[in-house]
C-alpha cells in the first residue's frame, strides 16, 4: 500500500493511490510542521487548540465598533481544501466542455493518461505526452488553475506592455522636445575683449564674475554685479608680460584664480588680479625631469583639483604633468611623465581632474589618453588608450561628465568623441567634420550631463562659427547657434547661472541666457542703463585768435567755463558763501559754545543788543541827556532837594586822583 499524507500546520490530506483500499483514518493527534526523519514518537500533554469563532468575540467587535479600527495586526488566512478542490474539479470540467470537437481523440488520450496512469508508469505518460501534438494539459489541478491565472495576467501585461511602449515613445518625444528648451539661448549679449582670439575663459563657482584671456597677452575681469549696458570690464592686466593665455579657472572657493600662459611658470592671481604666488622654474639642461622642481618647457593647460582648494595640476612642452600646493610654489609635489607606445617622451597637450577628484587624466600629442589614480603613486598608468585620436594632432579638452563615468574629448583632428570609462575601448559616440584650429577648442556637459556642447571653427567657404548641443543618449544634433562671423573657441556652461559663455576668435565674449531659466549673470547688466558722463568743456567752433587787430574787431579769447566756475568759487557774494564760524565773541556775535541755557541767551542778548565797540562811552551817555533833563525818573528826583544844581566834569580840568605807581 502507498499512501501519502500532506500536512500543512493543522491542515492536512491523505492522498491514495490504489482506489480499491480503505482511507485509514487519522487519529485525533494533530500533525505539525512538515513532518520528521524516521519513526514518530508518541507525542504526549497535548492540548487540543479550541477556534474562537467571530461571533464569539464580542468584546473585540465593540472596541472595533468604538474606535474605528476594523483589525488589530494580520488575520491568519484560513483554507478550506475540500472546497477548492471541488472549486478546481469543476474548472477543469468546463475547461473539457469547451475544448473544440476537431481533436477529441487527443484530448481523451490525454484524459486516460491523467485518470488511469499510476505516478509509477512515468514512461508511458511521457510516450503519450510525445504524441500530442500543442501545449500539453498539466496534470495536476492546481498547476492548471495557477497556469490560468498566469495566461491571463500575461494577456493583460501584453496589453499594459503595449501601452507602456506608447507611453514610452511619448515620452522619448517629450524628452526630445524639452531638451532643445534646456538650452538657455532666448537672449544674447556680447561683451568685447579686445581685438584678437579669446583661447581661456574661467567664471566663478559663484557666477559673480567671468575672467578672460586672449592671444593678445591679456586678461579682462568682468563683475556682473556691477556692470551696466555698456559692458566693460573693471580690469585688465598683462599678468604673464608677453605670453598668450592659454587656460584659465577658478578655484572652488573662488577666491583665486589660476593663469597659465605660454611661459614655463604658471601664476595664481586674487579676484582683483593681484598675483599671490608663482611657480618656480626648472633647470632646462638637465635631462632628468624629475630631478627638477618645475616645468622647463612652456605651458600647454591646467587645472584645479574640485575639492582640495590648495591643489592645482599643470602640463607641460617638457612632457611631465605636475601637481602643486598653492602655499609652496618653490617645488612640485608629485610628477607625471607621460610616454608614448615605445617608451619615449610624448608630450601632454591638456590635463584634467575627473569629477571626484581620484584621476588625473591627460591627453598626449601622439593620440593616447593616459589616466592615472590619484589615490596611488603616479608611476605606471591605471587606464591608457594609445588610439583614441589620431596621431600628431593635439587633444584640446579632456572633460568628466558630472556623473563621472562619461568622457568627452575634443582633438584638433576635427573630432569629437565620447566615452564610457566603464568599456574605455570605443567611443560610443563620434561627431566628424568639426573644424578647430586653436589648440584650446574645448567641449563640456551639460549640468544635467544631457547634452555636449562643442565649438566649431570657421572653415573656408562658411560665414558664422557655429555651437553645436549633441544628444548623449542618442548622440543626435540637438540644436546649433550660429554665433558670429569667427571662430568659436571656448564654450562654458555655468551650472549655477545657466548660462552659456563662448570665447569667439574676433575677441567677443558672447553670453546667451534665458530670463526665465537663467538666474542673475548676464541678466543683472542688461537692466542697468548707462550714464553719459557731461561733458564741461565744449567748445562749438573753433576760435580764430588775431593779436593785432583793432579793438572794434578783436575777439576775447575763449575761457573755460570750468576755470570761470572756480573763480566764482572763491567769490563769497556769488558763492553765496555763509558766515565762517568764530572761536570767541566779536562784534557782538557769540560762537557756538554748546546747547545749555547760559550759551542760549548769550547768543540771544548778544544779537538782540549789539553795542558799537568804536564809539565814546561818555558820548554814548550824553545823548540821553536831554532825555533825562525832560523827564526825569532815576537821578534828578534823588538829589533834587540836597543838590538842586547839576554839576558835570569838562574834559580839560585835570582828575583829582593820584595816579596809581606801580
């Protein structure tokens, strides 16, 4: 006898196989788990678990009803095994029904296999499996039922995929659509450098300011902030005498800003254009690069490291690439020589920091891209491709996505190449055709790593250099600018401003910007109007001096009008010029002696009294005395009986009183 028991917690089924047998019937121990190893002992002190039924449970019922909960935790699932296989027999039965009529010999064949065949006679049900010709009918009912729900949730994915793909195709138009609105390109302003080439051009991480550097050995500052519509830098400096500037950037403080030239020494200036610090020059005639503490060769790039603001890389003619300390430029920290396929010298045309700051890359004349981990020393190359461009034209930019795994390199072999640092064997993207003739050209990302912005020079037969935005994702032409009747050298996309500054080879800074997605920059001085300074000297014709003519037909000279307003300056009535402060009295003024009550009617009784100094006091006192005569009031009535005769002294009769002896 084979029989088979399947138990599931309290749940449990005997399975039989013979028909003609009886069920033996279970006994009242319940069965836990999934059953044991060899013979079961005989369980002992079990207690048979009592079913709280829902009607039961009043209690819980009225705590539900008051606080509005419906369960306390996850309700245990219950299942009723005798109904689902009566649930599954019945599905299986309609299933029979609406089999078609053309195969019944199949389907019965089937049918026998299932009912009749033991789970021993394996191979007959597989020789009848291999003469139905479809998809075979499973066996066991709940395998079917779960089949049945799997075709119809797969019908129903088939029509939710269906409409993903819309959705998706939309959304790729959608994302097509407003990636050509990312670029921030509405409005347009030109600020103007000089005359010759801009090959560098650096804007703060704050986006206050924007530093340029041209052929011309110039270096322009322009501050936003305080510009106006006339657009013109606050300073210009020669920073590197007669050198070209070939690279410029801010560090991330922005307090500095690093100049590299054509020289062999690079120089580090403050916001203002102050230089606070030099590198040292190396010894050219010795052989060994290492053994010298800088470059001997002239400058080709450099950079800043994105998160230690002291450090800063440069390469160089002499084929090394070195990495300094902002505070001790007397000395290189580390070197770099960089070697081509055969093990010489080859020079390193640019160099850059990726964006975590752990590889330093650099782009060699020879056509290979050598990176180097910064975490270790720089001795061996941990990724290299000697073929990334052709051979003898200088890579100009090296340039890390934001992201990080992404690459962008731009070469004066007319190419534009992008590359996933994950396979670094291919470019998985290349735009040919694209002139450069400066060895500055650039390219970059986007902020959003969406888009890659190149410049393109001015071929013969064209008449506008042109910016180019491509896709990184499908690597189409987004969008092209036809900027102006020159070449485009430098391109800068200000993550923080959106906005995007391009140095053009007339020396014109072109801003583009968009009043709604960009934010100050550009946007502060194009409000701001211009005040003409008046002008004071204008003189309408010009005049014709004769010394010797007559009197009748002599012309006065001409005065500025500059000259005659000073003069009239120091004129105190047509200056209308105030009284001048006094230390003391005078004249019956008081000065200004504070603001207490005494100060206050001094100056009041001195003003309202004035009393001549110059005059005679006995003088001043015989003049009221024809007054007193007629109208006496103080003396006349005081002495009128004792003294009625009024006695007054002449001036001739000599004093009576001794004089005083010192």
């Amino acid at each position: 006898m084979n029989s088979k028991k399947i138990t599931f917690g309290n749940i449990s089924k005997n399975l039989q196989t013979n028909k003609s047998e009886p069920i033996p019937q279970t006994s009242n121990e319940p069965s836990t788990g999934f059953g044991t190893f060899g013979k079961k002992p005989d369980e002992k002190r079990v207690t048979e678990m009592l079913v709280i039924r829902p009607e039961d449970e009043e209690e819980s019922q009225n705590l539900e009803k008051i606080m509005g909960i419906t369960s306390f935790g996850k309700k245990a699932k219950s299942f009723d095994v005798e109904e689902m296989l009566a649930t599954i027999t019945k599905k299986m039965h309609s299933n029979k029904a609406m089999m078609p009529e053309a195969e019944p010999r199949l389907i019965t064949h089937t049918n026998i296999n299932k009912d009749e065949k033991s789970d021993n006679d394996e191979p007959e049900q597989e020789k009848g499996d291999d003469d139905f010709i479809g998809p075979s009918i499973l066996s066991t009912p709940n395998i079917q039922s779960k089949n049945d729900n799997v075709a119809r949730s797969k019908s129903f994915n088939d029509t939710d995929d269906d409409d993903d793909d819309n959705n998706d195709n939309e959304e790729s138009d959608n994302e097509d659509i407003s990636l050509a609105d990312k670029i921030p390109c509405s409005h347009e302003v030109s600020m103007t450098h000089g005359l010759k080439a801009i090959t560098a051009i650096a804007a703060d991480p704050s986006g206050a300011r924007l530093a340029s550097g041209s052929v011309d050995y110039d270096v322009s500052f322009w501050d936003f902030a305080g510009m106006d519509t006339s657009l013109k830098s606050f300073r210009t400096l020669q920073p590197c005498e007669n050198h070209p500037i070939k690279c410029l950037q801010y560090s991330i403080t922005g307090d500095v800003i690093l100049v590299v030239s054509g020289a062999a020494q690079a120089k580090v200036l403050d916001r203002d254009g102050f230089e606070k610090c030099e590198t040292v020059k190396g010894d050219q005639y010795i052989t060994d690069m290492a053994r010298t503490k800088g470059h001997t060769a002239g400058l080709n790039s450099g950079c800043w490291h994105p998160f230690t603001k002291e450090e800063y890389m440069t390469c160089s003619q002499d084929s090394t690439c070195r990495i300094w300390i902002l505070y001790r430029p007397r000395g290189h920290k580390y070197i770099i020589k960089c070697r081509a396929k055969n093990g010489v010298k080859t020079i390193p045309t640019t160099c850059s920091y990726n964006k975590e700051g752990n590889v330093v890359a650099c782009g060699c004349i020879d056509g290979s891209i050598q990176m180097w981990d910064h975490r270790k020393s720089f001795v061996n190359p941990s990724l290299i491709l000697r073929t990334a461009h052709a051979e003898g034209n200088e890579i100009s930019s090296l340039s890390f996505s934001y992201l990080g795994h992404k690459l962008a390199t731009r070469s004066c072999d007319d190419t534009l190449k992008l590359w996933d640092l994950r396979s670094f064997r291919s470019p998985i993207f290349q735009a040919t055709n694209l002139f450069s003739r400066y060895d500055t050209t650039d390219c970059m990302f986007s902020p959003d790593d969406s888009i890659v912005v190149t410049g393109e020079s001015l071929s013969k037969g064209q008449e506008a250099g042109r910016v180019l935005f491509y896709d990184t994702n499908t690597f189409d032409l987004v969008k092209q600018i036809s900027v102006t009747n020159s070449h485009v050298i430098k391109t800068l996309w200000h993550p923080k401003l959106n906005q995007i500054f391009l140095g053009c080879g007339n020396g014109i800074v072109k801003a583009y910007y968009d009043p709604k997605k960009s934010m100050r920059g550009a946007k502060l001085c194009v409000v701001k109007t211009h005040l003409k300074q008046k002008h004071i000297e204008i003189m309408s014709t010009q005049q014709i001096i004769t010394p010797h003519a007559l009197p009748l037909f002599r012309q006065d000279r001409p005065k500025s009008i500059r000259k005659q307003m000073e003069k009239d300056r120091l004129d105190p009535v047509k200056s209308r010029r105030p009284d001048l402060p006094i230390t003391s009295g005078q004249g019956g003024r008081v000065a200004s002696s504070g603001g207490t009550l005494s100060s206050y009617v001094i100056r009041n009784l001195g003003l309202s009294k004035r009393i001549e100094d110059d005059q005679d006091p006995r003088q001043a006192i015989l003049k009221y005395a024809k007054e007193a005569e007629q109208n006496p009031y103080w003396i006349t009535p005081a002495y009128k009986k004792t003294q009625p005769k009024t006695i007054f002294e002449h001036e001739g009769e000599p004093s009576n009183k001794k004089p005083k002896t010192q």
